[in-house]
C-alpha cells in the first residue's frame, strides 16, 4: 500500500464537507461521496425528522443490505461456476 | 411487497437504538445492524476525534467502497461466463 499514490479529495456529503484520503482517484471518490450523498437524501424524504446523524447511520444500514445481497449473488455465481466445473 | 410480512425490530447501533422495519428476519437485521456497530467502531477508533454525525457518514463512504468493488468482481465474472458462452 505505501507505494500507491495517496490523494486528498475533499468532497460534500448532505451540505457537509469531507476530506477523503486514498489511492483512488478523484472522480471515483467523487463518485463514492455521490451515492452516499443521494442515499441520504433519498432516506431523509421519506423520513423528514430523522437527524443527521440518524440519517447517516440508517443510510450505512441500507448500503449494507445491498452489499450482503450482491455478495450472495456473487457467492451464488462462483458456486454455479464450480459445480459446472466439478 | 405488500404480501411479505414486516416485522420491527429494534436494534443498538453505536450506543443508539434504532427501530427497522423490513421483511426480513430480526436475526437477518440484526446482522445487518452488527455490521454497520462494528464499522463504525473500527473507523472511530482511526478517528478519534470525529462526532457521530461525521463517523456515520465515513462509515456510510466505507460501505459505499466495499460494494462497488464486489459489484465489480461481480460484473467482471458475469462478462467471463458470457464470453465463454458465446
């Protein structure tokens, strides 16, 4: 990891800014803060008296639901790809 | 959706209690929940200094990076399975 290239991106996440380190590049990390940010505004329409911190926590909640669906499929897949292989 | 059955479950996240309501199982929630605590215990312990609003949201970021890596392993197996068949 010490010999990838580390920059800072800063980015807005629900009117908040965010100084974001890694050896991704700036439009992807851009692009990691826009599906947090549209999440939480999505989350915060249908529950308008949620605080943000609130807001925040049920947003990971979701994201996390739909990474442990899409780590079923991928598990479902590899699996499918084994047998026929096996 | 309207046929599944909803239950509610109540769980801790980060020392706050949060009600979900979903149509899966409470022990299925409750992982989802553990998940996100342990996420968000791991990037505090990084960032001590963080308030819970901002912890919510890296956390959030963090997921966020998990799941577009998987969805491409995903979409990566899925274009080597098509390519083989065709």
């Amino acid at each position: 990891m010490s010999e990838q290239k580390k920059t800072r991106t800063t980015v807005d996440i629900y009117g908040q800014q965010y100084s974001i380190v890694g050896s991704d590049s700036t439009s992807y990390i851009r692009l990691v803060a826009s599906i947090v940010d549209d999440k939480m505004r999505e989350i915060s329409d249908k529950n308008p008296n949620l605080d943000s911190s609130k807001l925040a926590v049920l947003t990971a909640v979701n994201v996390v639901y739909d990474y442990l669906k899409l780590k079923d499929e991928l598990e479902a897949l590899q699996q499918k790809i084994k047998n026929e292989e096996g």
